[in-house]
C-alpha cells in the first residue's frame, strides 16, 4: 500500500453556522420531497457506523420522524465488530428507528460457491476487489429487497468527494433512490454532523467502505480527505490549474493529476448507462 499523501496548507472548507443550518434545511426538505414525490411510507438506510451513513440518518429523522426511518445493519465477516456496534447504536440509541441486522456472509458464500471457476478472478488484487463489489451489491439488493416490501425509499450515503472521484461500486453503494449529503466535500459531512450533536467518536471516526478486511478510505486512495477535498474544489470543481493547486496547498502536482485522472475515469458511475441515439 501506497503512502497517504497529505497537504501542507489544505484548502479551508469551513462551512459557518448559517451556512451549516442552510444545509441542514436543504437537505432535510429534499429528504421530505424526495418520499413525498416517490409515494412512499418511509425511507431506508444501510447503517456502516461510518459518519456517512450516520449524518444521513440523523437527517432523515429530523425530515420524516422515527417511525418513516428504517435501518439494515449488513455485516460480513470483514467489518470490523466496533463498526457493526456503532450501526446500531446510532440505530437503537442514538435515534431510536426500527433496524435489523442481517448476516451477508451467506449470500456472498453462496454465490461464490455457486459460480464456476470461470468466473472467478486467479489475480489476487482483482479476487479480493471482485468479491469486495460482490458484497457492496449484495447490500443494494437486500435495500432494494426490503423497499419493495415496505413501500420504501432507498437514501443513499455518498458525499461529493466520494462521487467526484468515483469511490463507490457501481450497482452496490450506487445503486440508490437519492443522495442527501452529495452536496457535501467529506470534511463538510463531518462539520454538519457535529452540528447536528453526533456524538465525537462517529464524527471523527477514519473512513472505510469495508470492502475487504482492514481497509480504510485514505490508504486506498493514497490520499487523505481534506486534500483530496482541497484538489477537488480548487480545480476539479474549481478554475486552479494542477499546477497552481499543487502550488496552493503544498502537493506534487502528479497527485492532483491523478485525482482529476479518478474523475475523469469515473464518469461513468455518476451517468445513466449509454446506448446509441435513435437511427432515425
């Protein structure tokens, strides 16, 4: 694993108190529009433990009320227990909504066992991703399961670092009904989630899709948040050229190459799946 790269003078996302409570509006009324338009009796989150999926509970129980939130706690033999226990915390005590935990360890065994050699990677590195993805579609389909079922909305937890450059799995993490904190770099997800009195252990925790065991975000990245925050605002998003990003917050400028080379990449994931325009 490569080092994480870090900046020396990260770019200042500081989001103020108006600016955090304007959000915290926006979001909660796209929440209540989002269900309201959907016609449905509630909305369902996958629960990681994770800040993400914590700040996005946290809203939708200030939008709808506890009784229109339920959560699925999803764990596998490579989350880590502090994790799983977390996810329910914030369910049982911290918010008080209906969840379940169900075991994916099964369902990814079943498929693995089910599936011809054929199918399965011989490279290491592309085994562990392949199976890693499997469980994040997994997950999706249990969401998705249990949204049919109770006439629900599937809130996803992305934030806008993670969908610029492309960290989620598409068809797993991605596959949801809509995003509430898109609108957010990660460093502002942990800013808003303070304001909302998230307790400091969740806000602060290091991220991890959790993928394969002891996986975290940065390391995987080779990158940590706030400067991949701050090469996605100042040139992603943002006018600066690589050059002049890289001179603003202190970085090689190969690295902000390769966060704009992640964006580009990932185009896909965040676009409708393409088919040739009508022939006539």
């Amino acid at each position: 694993m490569s080092d994480v790269a870090h900046a020396e003078n990260p770019l200042d996302l500081t989001l103020s108190e108006s600016e955090l409570e304007a959000y915290r509006e926006h979001i909660t009324t796209f929440i209540e529009a989002s269900t309201d338009a959907a016609g449905v009796d509630e909305a369902i989150i996958a629960l990681s433990g994770g800040i993400d999926s914590t700040l996005t509970a946290y809203l939708a129980v200030e939008a709808l009320g506890t009784d229109s939130v339920y959560g699925l706690v999803l764990p596998s033999e490579v989350n880590r227990d502090q994790n799983m226990s977390d996810a329910e915390r914030v369910a049982s005590e911290l918010l008080g909504i209906e969840y379940d935990v169900v075991e994916i360890g099964p369902m990814v065994d079943a498929v693995l066992e089910g599936t011809p050699e054929s199918m399965h990677a011989d490279d290491e590195d592309r085994a562990r991703t392949a199976v890693g993805n499997l469980r994040a579609r997994l997950r999706a389909v249990l969401n998705y399961f249990a949204a049919n079922s109770r006439n629900a909305l599937v809130l996803g937890t992305g934030n806008r670092s993670e969908a610029l450059v492309g960290y989620f799995t598409k068809y797993g993490d991605g596959a949801v009904d809509c995003l509430p904190i898109a609108p957010l770099y990660k460093q502002q997800v942990r800013q808003l989630a303070r304001h909302l009195g998230v307790p400091e252990d969740l806000a602060a925790k290091t991220a991890s899709a959790e993928l394969w065991a002891d996986q975290t975000d940065e390391e995987e990245m080779g990158v940590d948040y706030d400067t991949l925050d701050s090469i996605l605002a100042l040139h992603v998003d943002g006018p600066l050229s690589p050059s002049a990003t890289a001179h603003h917050i202190g970085v090689e400028i190969g690295l902000v190459e390769r966060v704009a080379g992640l964006f580009e990449r990932s185009a896909h994931k965040r676009e409708f799946p393409p088919g040739p325009g009508p022939l006539y």
